[in-house]
C-alpha cells in the first residue's frame, strides 16, 4: 500500500519518478491516454482552509476518471471527537483513497495505517509535501535540474514548506538557504535527521547572494493568528524586494506559494513582476498532484 504522507519518508527514485510524471501529465491534459481512478471515490479530508490544494485535488481525480466526497471534519464525526482511527476505518471501508488536510503529522499517518487506503498528506504542521513537489517541478520546467542549484528561503523558516524543502534538499543534492530570525530557524535536531545541504542564517543578503530561486510563504501560518503581532514585529524586513533580487544569480526565480500578504513577505512590485512564475506554480500543483494520485494506484 503506497501513501505520501512526507517528503523524509519519500524513496529518492519515487521523488524523481514523481517529477518526471508530472511533466508527462501536463503535456497530456485533456487527452490522457489512461484514467487509473476511473470507478473510484476519494475523500478529501479538509481541517484547513484552502484554495489551491482543494481545487487542485478535486479536478485531478476527476480527470484521472475518480469522483470526490468533499468532508470538511467539523461536519464529519472527528469534529465530535471521534477517534482518528474509527473514521479511518469507516472510510476505509467506503471510499478508494483519501486526500488529508490537518494539524498534525500523527493524524495523517494514523488515518493511512487504519483506512488502509491510499492517503495524501495535503498540508500538516510539519510537512507539505505536495507543494514542494509541484515547487520542484516548476522550477525544473523553467532552469533545469536542481540539482547543484541553490535555493534561499526567505521568512518563517520553521513552518512545514521549510520543513519538506530540507528534506527535498538532502534527496535531490542542491542547497538550501534558510534566511531567517534565529527564533524562526527550524531546530537542529530536524536539520541533523535530514542532512544535505542546509545553511540556516539571519543574514538575508548572504542567504540571497548567488541564489537561483528566492522563495518566501506567509509570516503567519494558519494556526499561528494569535501570535500575528509578535512574528510580524520580528519578521520585519525579511521580504523579498527588487534589492534582494538583485543580489541572487541573473535570471532567477522568484516563487511563492501562496497565498501572498503584499507588503509582508513580498512588495507588491516583485510580486507582479514575477506573477507568471507564481502563477504556474500554482498550476502546477495540479499536474504534481496528478502524478502523486496516479503513482498511488500503480
């Protein structure tokens, strides 16, 4: 039974075949030889707002031939209190695999051990794992392999999208910068278990010098509100601006995976001025995750 539930825990030949797929997938859309959900029923499980992830899952397994159940969990009986493991095993019962969008990594790996049913993490705490994917093939789409590139995250460098490119980083052999607040920087434990190169540092013209790819996400994680004044009084300046961008290598990209707080982790005039990369990024999550779906039920 195959689930992707992380990044760390994502085989190094699984992760190429995933981005190889996803470019076979977009140059197919609309006309795809084979629709391997075709007769299957998946649930998505959403405890966390979203746009793109939920959008782009849904028409994925619909154009792979497989239809959707929508479950939001407060309207679900885990939003009662039912165990993760109970619903995992209902719905392991009724449905062919499920997408799973929550707080923390344990629910989502309890939820794949009990259903067992092909299982997506679709955001957690600790891991996003189908962003970085979809990052990973955008920019390879653009540059090339990333392999021996360099990419530098800029802001909240503890949060799950820094967390599965540290991981990405060790599998795939580029560096990874992390430019941010030493109380921002992910703990050293994380760094020891990845490996790979990894250079975390407060100094975001050291960490943009050179760069490839300059990345940025939200100062404030969902989850995270109550803490708003503090991580925006301490994040100040970590944005990515036409000075920063004028410090990475010629041609670089500027990435984001959404949504944006202009004016924040990025000014609204670098922002446009790389909306085309931004916005096929997004795009792309839909043929990475088509490329996930379709590996799952291989």
């Amino acid at each position: 039974m195959k689930h992707l539930l992380s990044i760390e825990k994502l085989a190094k030949a699984d992760l190429e075949q995933l981005l190889a797929d996803s470019v076979t997938l977009k140059k197919e859309r609309g006309h795809h030889a084979s629709h391997p959900l075709a007769g299957q029923i998946w649930a998505m499980l959403f405890s966390k707002s979203s746009t793109r992830t939920r959008v782009s899952f849904d028409v994925g397994i619909r154009e792979l031939g497989g239809q959707v159940i929508f479950l939001p969990t407060s309207e679900i009986q885990i939003g009662r209190g039912e165990p993760i493991k109970d619903t995992a095993r209902v719905l392991g019962r009724l449905v062919h695999g499920a997408v799973f969008r929550t707080y923390a990594q344990k629910d989502v790996e309890e939820f794949a051990r009990y259903a067992a049913i092909p299982t997506v993490n679709a955001l957690t705490d600790e891991e996003h794992p189908c962003q970085i994917l979809a990052d990973i093939f955008t920019f390879q789409e653009k540059r090339g392999p990333i392999q021996g590139r360099i990419v530098t995250f800029i802001g909240d460098g503890a949060c799950n999208v820094v967390n599965s490119w540290i991981f990405a980083a060790a599998k795939l052999g580029f560096e990874l910068r992390i430019a941010a607040p030493k109380a921002f920087q992910p703990a050293a434990e994380l760094l020891q278990r990845a490996g790979g190169a990894v250079v975390c540092t407060d100094d975001l013209k050291a960490a943009a010098s050179g760069a490839d790819l300059l990345y940025t996400d939200v100062w404030i994680s969902m989850g995270k509100e109550a803490e708003s004044g503090e991580r925006i009084q301490q994040l100040s300046g970590y944005q990515i601006n036409a000075d920063l961008v004028r410090l990475a290598r010629p041609g670089a990209l500027v990435m984001h995976c959404l949504p944006a707080y202009r004016g924040k982790e990025i000014d609204d005039e670098t922002f446009e001025a790389n909306a085309q990369t931004i916005f096929d990024q997004a795009e792309n999550r839909l043929h990475s995750q088509k490329a996930i779906l379709t590996w799952l039920v291989s």
